[in-house]
C-alpha cells in the first residue's frame, strides 16, 4: 500500500476545510435569515427620522461608511435614538430622510431600519461565502489511491 503524497494531503485537508465552511456558512445564513424574517413579521413598526451619520473607519478601509443614527417614537410613547450597525460608503440614507423602522415589542432600543441591506447583508454575505465555499469544494479534485 502506497502511503499519499504530500500533494494528496494537502488536497485532502483544503476538501475537509471547504466541506466544513460550506456547510457552516449554509446552515447559519439559512439560520439567520429564519430569524430575520421571523423579525420582519413580528416586529412593531413606526416612523422614524435619520438625525446623522456616523462616520466609521474599518482598518482596511481608505475612505470613510457611514452609519444612519436615526429617532423615532415607540408606542410606549417615548423617543429613542439608535445608531444602525449597517455602514456603508457612500451614505445610504441622508440626515432628515424619513425612514420606517422595526423593533420588537418591549425592546425599542434594538430597532433597526426597514431596508434589504440593513436586515439581510449579514444572511446574504454568509450565504455568498458558502456558495464560493462549494463551488471551490466542487473545484478540489478528488484523488484515490490504488487499493
């Protein structure tokens, strides 16, 4: 019996590792995304207002995201202030742009904007990464040694 090459090995461990991300990339996009449209059907909603945007810097980044800190008033009758976490660059949204804004009942500091990208990127992004992760499983030939 032949012992694998290095070269098999290798191949061996990137198949192992691509198999791995794929499925986890899958099973939690699919995941968040069930959470997220959970979220979207039972969420309160109101109108809000963006008041201004954040400027952030990813250590990677040249040029600067900007994150919408919008307001807007909960049905306990109080006004709230959130910053999104979603920053993009250019701005998507504008200081005084109307915004329709979810939130869970009793939890009003947690809202966030109404928008594809605001409620899908991160389901979407890990989605993406799986697909890559088994066309590239797909691509890993599969060697077997002679029995």
């Amino acid at each position: 019996m032949m012992k694998p090459s290095i070269f098999r090995r290798v191949l061996r461990i990137f198949r192992i590792v691509f198999a791995i991300s794929f499925v986890t990339c899958l099973l939690v996009s699919l995941g968040l995304a069930i959470h997220t449209e959970v979220f979207v059907h039972s969420a309160v909603r109101a109108t809000g207002i963006v008041r201004r945007l954040d400027q952030r810097f990813d250590d990677k980044e040249i040029s600067p995201q900007y994150a919408p800190v919008f307001e807007f008033r909960a049905d306990d009758g109080q006004s709230y202030t959130v910053a999104s976490d979603t920053a993009t660059g250019p701005a998507s949204f504008a200081v005084g742009q109307m915004v329709q804004v979810l939130y869970r009942t009793g939890k009003p500091s947690g809202a966030v904007i109404d928008s594809f990208w605001e409620l899908w990127l991160v389901p979407m992004i890990l989605a993406f990464i799986g697909v890559a992760d088994g066309i590239a499983l797909g691509g890993v030939p599969i060697h077997r040694t002679a029995t």
